[in-house]
C-alpha cells in the first residue's frame, strides 16, 4: 500500500486560534501521478502544502513520505529527502544571476557549504549542469542576466528549473501560472508536464483548465476539509464541487463551472 | 550553432568575467595597499591606527548585516569584550606577548558571540536586534560591575609590550604596521567569505529566506557561523584598540557603540566590501575634526542628520552609489 503512494496525509489538522484552517485532511498521492489540490479562496490549500512541508507545523495528524513518518522532521530536511516545494509568490533570488539561482540549489548537495575558506570559483564545475536546466525551461539565453530583471514568467520558470535542480521525487507547486497571460500559461503546462516525467507532483492550482490538461487526480477542499477526490470528469460532475465554487446563490467572483473553464 | 555551443559559449563568457571582476579586485586592493603602506609618514599613526579598529570593527559588523541580513544592536559587546580581556591580560601577566593577548581577547569575543548567536538566532528582524541589544546591555552591565574593569575610569596603563617577544610595539610605526597587517587579513579574509561556496549560501538566505530553506539548507546554522566570525573579528578589532592606545573603556560597551557601527556601515555602503572601510574613516575624520572646533558640542546632531541623509537619499551608501552609477554608465 505505502510503495503505491509517495506521500499521504493522515487526519491532518491544523488549529490557530479559536479557527481550524485544516480540518482532518487526508491525502494519498499516487507515484508517478499530477495531483491537483483545488477550491475556492480560503479553502485551506496552500495551509495544507506548508504543513506538508512543515513550513507550519500541524496541530494533529500524520505526513508519510514513501512510508516513512516525516512529521517530526524540519523543512529543510524534507527538502533533502527529495520532497521540494514552490512558492505562490515566485521564489527566487533576485539579486544573483538566473545560472547562481540554481548554482545555489546543485550546491544543497555539494557538501561544501560552509566552506567560507574556499574560492567563489569551486562552484563553477556546476555551471555546465545549470546550463542544461536552464536549457530546459528555455532561459539559456538569460543565464548571466540578474533575475530581477526577468519577466514574470521567465522568473517561475527558473523557479522550476531550481525545484528541478534539487531532483525531487514529489514536486509540490504552489499556483505555478498565477498572475499568468495565456501565453506563459501555456509555456508552464508544458514546463510541468516535462518535469513531471519520472516523478511525482502535487500542484495547488486555480486556473482549471490547467487542472483539466494535466491533472491525473484531483482533491477538492473546501473550509479546509476535504470534499470529494476523484479524477477531472468525477468531481467536475459532483454537485457540491459545483456548489462550493458557484457560491449558493451569488454571482461569485471565481464564479466558474469547472466544466466551463476547462472549455478550450 | 547548436544548443551545446550557445551553453559553452555563454559559459566562457561568465568564466571571462569573473576574471575581469578579480583583476579589478586586485588592483583596488593594490591601491589601496600602497595608501595604507604610506599613510603614515603623511598622517598621525595613532589616528590612523583608530581609523583601522574602526574599519576592522565596520567590515565585521558589515559581514552579517550587509552580507547576511541580520541586523544585530549589540555589537559593543565584542568590541568591548575583545578590548577588556586582552587590556586585563596584558597589564596583569607581563610573561605574554602582545599577540597572545589578542588573540586571548578575540578567542573570548568569539565565545560570547556563539553565546549571542545561539539565544538570539530564530528571532527575525526588529525582535533580532532587540535580543541582541539586551544581552548587549547585560555585557555592559557586567563591565560597569566587574572589579577588574576599572568601572567608569576605564582601564588604563594596558603595556602594548612586544609583537612575539621582538618587535618594540612602543615604536608608533612598528605599531602601526602591525594593525595595518591584521587589518588586511581580515579585509582579504571578509573578501574570500563573501565569495566563496559559504558566502553564496548566505546571499541566498538573504535574498530569500524560506526558498533557502525550501532547497534543503539548514539556515540557522549558516547564520549562527556568520555571527560568530563576525563576533571574533569585532572582538580582535577591540583587542587592537585597546592595546593602541593602551586603554579599554566602557565607551566600546555602550549601546552608542552599536549605533555608530550601524552609521559607518550605512554612511559607507552596506552589502559592499570598501563601503564600511569608508563609512568608518569618514565618521572617525568628522568626530575627531569637529571635536576640535567650535561645533564641539553639534557632533552628534550632525551625524544623526547625515545618517538620517543617508537612509532617506543615498539608501546603498556612499560605494554602493558609486557602484550603480559605474554599473549604470559603463557596464
């Protein structure tokens, strides 16, 4: 059962005060599988991605990663073991080069970190492996350019290509085509269906058609419980999935039918 | 071409300027070598040998809040500790030599640092530079109570002896080639941190804390070892004082202290490498020169309105400024 699923959550609970965001969520996700985490605004899912990756630490509750208990252990550990995260806002170092963003990720395994002693030039055997993720999210080009510099989606793509960089086996990405034109909407489509072969991800994500193109399995939460799981066609065709997003009687201002949004 | 020669290309390209960078490094350090190394023979030794401790003090300080983005309050501590030991070791055990004393009193600076780092590490912003700030004031109460301290007097009469039982440090010059010497290692040592695998990590956490954490590194105790060697190096900048002019005095503990370190650093340029060297001899030059003048009574005034200046117009300070406008017009 555990070889099956890559991560699980068991009962997870997260209290703050006098308010229960999460409220005993379960998640199994498969190996190999794009699972997506949807709901409407304040529904619990980006709550639900920190307490996985301990960003927050869960009131009750169980986190398994490949079976193996990993609640107790910290962030950067869990990034260690191969479970790596990205961030709503684009999380990347504005003011190192797009080739130092990922130098600094190959570097988390270099085992050199704390050596303040050693030349600045040791890093350079990790350009040629920066320049081939680069490659891959198409920013060759941009590699010496300081990442404040980059355009909005040129700047999640090198987000990506740093999660890549660490080798996770389960990719958790926060809303990866917020703020997206159409266009870079597509771009990152593709970016995740490449980085998803040979691994798994778990992906936070508003824009449905999105979910519709990529997703293998679907969760959908809402006030921080979990309302139904199922593939795109199941929960998009649940009552209460539509329910829970049209809002009980006002217009609602996400305000989509699945089924409409994922029209082409 | 093809993709693999575009990726080499641009490769060499970064490899090329990394090289120009260093060259450009080297020749600032050379001129400013020959400076320091004829300095003297133009200007007061002991004033110069101030302006040294207070850069020395500067470019540790500037190692963790310009580097790493820690912002402590409480960095009279070290220098104070560092003065003290080395004052009450010299002046009591006249078998040590004047470096044992230093580095006794830079040992001792680097504990009490570690001490600091670890209470006040997990704190972030404005609840950092508190704790820092108190346990800053409880060292300063510690100097003002212990007997050996002198109290509010200072310690006076530290013997500055000879440099490994040789050198007559009595002698000015022979004084002041000696501070100038540890001065240099440690700028050329600050140099190598901020560049080296280590350093890349710290600019990392202070670009972006969590994405740090989220790529598996383990931020605390990078932090924690930027703390302590900035702690020893404003610890070995306060041993110098004290041996230089021959008095440690509870003006290095005051919170002042902590304050004036922030200003050179600010006044100079955070986050740079020359830019508290600058900060430190422009703030010693207008205390001492106004000290003397009929503004006597304005010194302070008149460094809190440049420091307020500073942060509300020139926010990269003095070589940051310069740094953009060369980036802006030559790069």
């Amino acid at each position: 059962m555990s070889d099956q699923y890559v991560l699980e959550a068991r009962s997870l609970v997260k209290e703050f005060k006098g308010f229960v965001a999460v409220d005993d969520v379960n998640l199994n996700i498969q190996k190999g599988h794009i699972h997506a985490l949807i709901g409407p605004n304040g529904a619990g899912k980006t709550t639900v991605f920190n307490l996985l990756t301990k960003f927050l630490i869960p009131t009750r509750g169980k986190i398994l990663f490949k079976g193996e208990d990993i609640t107790p252990l910290k962030s950067a550990a869990i990034a260690r073991k191969g479970m790596v995260r990205s961030f709503q806002i684009s999380a990347v170092f504005p003011h190192m080069t797009a080739l130092e963003n990922i130098r600094v990720a190959l570097q988390s395994f270099e085992g050199n970190s704390f050596s303040f002693w050693k030349s600045g030039a040791s890093l350079n055997r990790l350009n040629e492996r920066s320049m081939e993720l680069l490659e891959a999210v198409g920013l060759t080009e941009f590699a010496n350019t300081t990442t404040v510099e980059l355009a909005y989606g040129r700047k999640r793509a090198l987000e990506l290509a740093t999660t890549l960089a660490m080798e996770p086996e389960i990719l958790l990405l926060d809303e990866p085509t917020q703020g997206m034109g159409t266009e870079d909407v597509d771009r990152v489509v593709e970016l995740v269906r490449k980085a998803a072969q040979g691994r798994t991800v778990l992906m936070v994500e508003h824009n449905l058609s999105v979910v519709s193109k990529l997703c293998d399995r679907i969760t959908v939460l809402a006030q921080g419980a979990v309302l139904t799981e199922g593939d795109y066609d199941a929960v998009s065709a649940n009552p209460r999935v539509r329910e829970v997003y049209m809002g009980t009687g006002s217009s609602g201002e996400r305000g989509a039918v699945p089924e409409e949004e994922a029209a082409p | 071409m093809s993709q693999t020669d575009i990726q080499s290309d641009i490769q060499a390209s970064i490899l090329r300027q990394q090289k120009t960078e260093n060259r450009r490094k080297l020749i600032l350090n050379g001129v400013l070598l020959v400076l320091l190394l004829l300095a003297p023979f133009v200007l007061y030794p002991v004033f110069l040998m101030k302006i040294l401790c207070f850069a020395l003090f500067a470019v540790a300080f500037n190692l963790l809040f310009g580097f790493t983005g820690l912002l402590s309050f409480g960095h009279a501590a070290f220098l104070a500790t560092g003065g003290y030991t080395t004052g009450y070791l010299l002046s009591n055990f006249s078998g040590l030599t004047t470096e044992m004393g230093i580095i006794a009193g830079t040992l001792v600076a680097t504990l009490l640092g570690l001490g600091f780092a670890l209470l006040s590490i997990r704190r972030q912003g404005i609840y950092f530079a508190m704790v820092t700030l108190a346990l800053a004031q409880l060292v300063f109460f510690f100097f003002v109570q212990a007997p050996f301290t002198g109290g509010e007097d200072g310690m006076h009469g530290v013997p500055r002896g000879e440099l490994f039982g040789l050198i007559n440090l009595e002698d000015n010059l022979n004084m002041y080639y000696f501070v100038l010497a540890v001065f240099l290692g440690c700028y050329l040592l600050v140099q190598r941190i901020v560049s080296s695998p280590y350093g890349h990590v710290l600019k990392a956490i202070k670009q972006n804390e969590s994405r740090a954490v989220s790529l598996g590194y383990k931020v605390d105790r990078y932090k924690i070892l930027a703390f302590v060697i900035s702690a020893a190096l404003a610890g070995l900048a306060g041993s110098m004082k004290s041996v230089v002019f021959q008095l440690a005095s509870l003006n290095d503990a005051h919170w002042h202290m902590s304050g004036e370190v922030i200003l050179m650093t600010l006044i100079g340029g955070m986050g740079t490498l020359l830019g508290p060297v600058l900060g430190a001899t422009l703030v010693v030059n207008i205390e001492y020169q106004l000290g003397q003048g009929p503004l006597r009574d304005w010194v302070d005034p008149i460094l809190g309105g440049i420091f307020v200046l500073t942060v509300l117009a020139f926010r990269s300070g003095i070589v940051g400024e310069v740094q953009k406008f060369v980036r802006k017009n030559m790069g």
